[in-house]
C-alpha cells in the first residue's frame, strides 16, 4: 500500500472517530448518568442486532453566524440510518443531545428529511428519536424553515407508512408537531412535551407550574391524551416501538404479518366474566383476552378516556385492532375524549389494512352541559364517521347494552359492520327501559289509579319486547344471535370470510372529517 493509500484511510478513520465521539467524553457521562442512552446506542436498542446502518454521519452546518464556525460537529446532533425490526427494512433519527443539545438546524433537518424521503420510497416505517432543546437559534429562519419540511413529509406520509415519535428528553416549541401528526407518540418517564415551557408560561400568565406538571408523561398519557405509551426508561420505550411494530404492515399496500401464537379458546369464561345484570360492571380486558391469542392484546392509551379500550391482538396469528367500551368507567357511555380516541384508532386501521373488532356495552353518549359545551356533537361524530369511512373487514359483538345514538356509533350494521353478532343478553334499543317508559307512557301512568303499579307494568312489557337482540335480529340488523361460548369460533370463522372483502368509495381528494 502506497503511502497516499495509508494518508487517506489514516484521515478517514480520524473522521470516523471524531463522529463517533459525538460531543465529548463529558457529555457523554452526562447523558449516560441522566440514565439515558445517546443517539447511537438508542440506534442500536431499536434495530436487530447488527443491522444498523448509518447514512450522512459527517453533515455539518453550514452556519458561520454568533460563533457557529467554531461550534459545529459532524452529524449536526442527528443520527439517521435504517436497519431492520424484526427482520422488516425500517428508517429512523435520533437526536443526539450531546452535540448543541440536540437543536435542529438546516443540516439536521436536510438529514432528517433525506431519511424520509427514503423510507417513503421504500415504503418502509419511520421512526423519529425526539430529544432536543428545540430550534437552533442561531440559524433562524433555516431552523424554522427545516422544521417545516419536516412536518410536510410528516403529512404526506400520514396513511402511506407507520410513523412513530420516540419522546427521550425536551420536546419544545414547534419541535412537538412533528410528533402530534404522527401515528403513534411513546414517551419516557423523564421526557417533556410543551409548546412554551415553564417560564414562558410564567412570564405570560403567572402560573408556576413545574415541566413534568406542563407536559411530563404523566400528563400527556391520562390527561391531554397526546402520548399513547409511555415507559421508564429508554429501552423499554424502545422494546415497546419494536413491539408495537410486529403488530403492523411496512405500508398502505402490504397487510401485517401473520405472527404464529398459542390460538386459544377461552369463550367458555365469558358468561362468568360479564354479568347478565346490566347495572354491574366488569373489566372488558378481560373478555378481549378470553377471545385473543393468548398474551397477544398491546393496549392503545392505556390512561386516557378509559371508558374506552383500543389495541392491536392477534386472532389465529392476524393482527385486529379491537374497540370496545369499558363498563368500569363511566358504564362505558361515551364522552368527547373516548370519541376522539377511538376514531383516530379506528382510520389508523384502516389506513393499514388491520380489521376491526368493535366490542359493544354502551348506555348512552354522556349527557350533560359540560360535554354539550365542550363539543361532544363534532366529537362524537368522529366516531360515526371513522366507521362510516372504514372499508377494512368489520364485525361487532353486543354483549350487553347498545343504546340510541351510542348503538349506531359503535359499528352499527347502519354505519358499515361487515357482521354483527349478539349474545342473548343484549339489550338493543332507544334507551334503558326506565327511561324509555318515563316518556311513552307518561300519560298512561299519571292516570292510573295506581301509578307505580301501571309504570311496573310498562316497565315488564317494554323489557318483553324491547330489551333483547331478537327484534333487531328479525330486522336484519343482528346477524345471529350466539352463545357466549361461541364467541371466538364465531368471530374468527366472520374475518376469515371477510379476507377478501373489497370495498370502493367513491372517488374525491379526502373527505372533510368533523373537528
């Protein structure tokens, strides 16, 4: 090897060792002792081992304005490359907050979005690493401009391939909209979320709050409803993106993998698990993991409007995502946050190919001037529309109570259920039979000499002829009314016929969902 040979590679594996020392022994301590992983072992935890490969490790910025010349690193606080999860091609970033804090310059953004670019290309999901102090201040508008193109591709990938944010640290400003028009937000324990921070806010409004009470896990997990997993600590935030993953197809044009399990029967336990008595309440997780492949359900915003349960399983080995109403809160009536949280799961699905489940225990949509004020009508609408909208394979089971408006908003045969089973049980209707008969036979009763015996009358009559599946079965809308033992046989008998379910709407850009 001739000496100009042993000059160059000598000078490339200096670079090489100058991009992996990232910012610096300290810092790196620093991350480590915060117990965080830098952006490269965050690489490493995400990929299958061995797989990760790195693209632009020596972009730099470009900017030689307030001292940048002598600031700047090779990566510019990004890491992207792409490697494979579960055997499956992926594409991803990770902001490294050891070089400039992880800010997002012209040169990390451009780093960011040529990783895009190709996972789109190669219809591959992307997953973002988001720890950053936010724009990089000293490129002004370039950073605002790079965070621009971030959320455009965002947008244009929405429906095409998964895309997942992975919250590792500071999240601020107009860094966090790249997250919200993702498909999936999972955060760490010691992460933060917040257009404006803790004294921003003071400044503004004199409220002293701390940034785990502004926009800490906690809060986004149960209160805001922004994030929809949350962990510890980094690798098993980064185990439960693998997780999540296993369960979806790599794009719009490819249906998930079919991932053997233990397939068993439990429906036997369903009878017991769910009280004939309408008024008791019982934990439905219960009965989705009685229908399922054994350990195979991963809840959705497993905090947030509990009153409604959403999540991917398996059913002989084919991801569903399953929606059900959960008795324990609120007796599983729907409010604005259950809408929304639904419906979003609901177009997730079926933007990827994934059919639906719909398990139904409904009263009512929740009544009241606060969620009358607060928009129930726009929110609960969401639900009507995401189901109306669903061309994926769709069946439903009513166990116990599906009411009113409720009833046609959980995947009612109206709004499109592909097949609608009912245990014996069920009770389909307007409304509860106390309701019911306080007004179409209020006349009745206040002329009886009798009334409490007359309305006890009413009562018995109304839950003869109204609060059972048959009537809805002999006008078609219950496709058959089955034995809880049945269940699983059933529902997994319903999907495999609907495999090859094709359904066009008809053509327009997009439809204008309400708000």
């Amino acid at each position: 090897m001739d000496q100009q040979w042993q000059s160059s590679i000598v000078s490339l594996n200096n670079r090489r060792e100058t991009v992996a020392a990232a910012g610096g022994e300290d810092r790196i301590a620093k991350q480590h002792s915060s117990g965080k992983l830098t952006a490269r072992e965050r690489m490493e935890a995400l990929f299958d081992d061995g797989t990760f490969v790195e693209l632009n490790d020596m972009i730099m910025s470009r900017s030689t304005d307030f001292g940048m010349d002598k600031k700047k690193k090779p990566g510019d606080g990004v890491v992207t490359g792409y490697g494979y999860i579960h055997g499956r091609i992926a594409f991803a970033s990770s902001q490294d907050f050891t070089i400039g804090g992880g800010s997002l310059g012209e040169a990390q953004a451009m780093k960011i979005c040529r990783a895009m670019d190709k996972a789109m290309e190669m219809k591959a999901p992307f997953i973002s690493i988001n720890d950053s102090g936010g724009a990089r201040i000293e490129e002004g508008i370039d950073s605002l401009t790079g965070y621009a193109d971030i959320f455009y591709r965002n947008t244009i990938a929405s429906g095409v391939i998964p895309q997942i944010s992975v919250i590792m640290g500071p999240c601020a400003g107009g860094a966090c909209y790249s997250p919200a028009i993702t498909d999936y937000i999972f955060m760490t324990d010691y992460s933060q979320m917040y257009i404006t921070g803790p004294a921003v806010v003071k400044s503004v409004t004199g409220e002293v709050i701390s940034s785990a009470d502004l926009g800490g896990a906690g809060v986004h997990s149960s209160t805001s409803g922004v994030a929809h997993f949350v962990y510890p600590d980094d690798l098993s935030c980064l185990n439960g993106v693998r997780r999540l993953l296993g369960y979806l197809p790599q794009s719009n044009e490819e249906l998930p993998m079919n991932v053997p399990g233990v397939s068993k029967d439990d429906s036997s336990v369903l009878a017991e698990i769910v009280p004939a008595d309408s008024k008791k309440s019982y934990d439905v997780r219960k009965v989705i993991d009685s229908i399922v492949d054994e350990n195979s359900f991963f809840e959705v915003q497993e905090s947030f409007a509990r009153n409604i349960v959403v999540g991917f399983a398996r059913l002989d080995g084919e991801t569903v995502g399953i929606v059900a109403n959960q008795s324990l809160y609120m007796a599983g009536s729907l409010e604005i946050n259950s809408s929304d949280k639904a419906s979003r799961f609901i177009r997730f699905c079926d933007c990827f190919n994934i059919p639906l489940l719909t398990l139904v225990d409904v009263p009512a949509f929740l009544p009241g001037s606060q969620q009358e004020h607060g928009g129930i009508i726009r929110h609960g609408a969401k639900l009507l529309y995401a189901y109306s909208e669903a061309t994926v394979p769709k069946v439903s089971l009513i166990m116990r109570k599906a009411y009113g408006g409720a009833y046609i908003a959980m995947n009612s045969k109206g709004t499109g259920a592909d097949i609608v089973y009912a245990w014996p049980i069920a009770e389909i209707a307007v409304m509860g039979a106390s309701g019911a008969v306080s007004i179409i036979g209020k006349k009745d009763i206040e002329k009886a000499e009798d009334p409490a015996a007359k309305k006890e009358e009413l009562l018995n009559a109304y839950n003869d002829k109204f609060m059972n599946p048959y009537i809805a079965a002999e006008h078609g809308y219950v496709d058959e009314v089955i034995l809880p033992e049945e269940t699983r046989q059933k529902i997994s008998a319903a999907f495999n016929m609907l495999k090859t379910k094709e359904r066009d709407l008809p053509y327009k850009k997009h439809g204008n969902i309400p708000l």
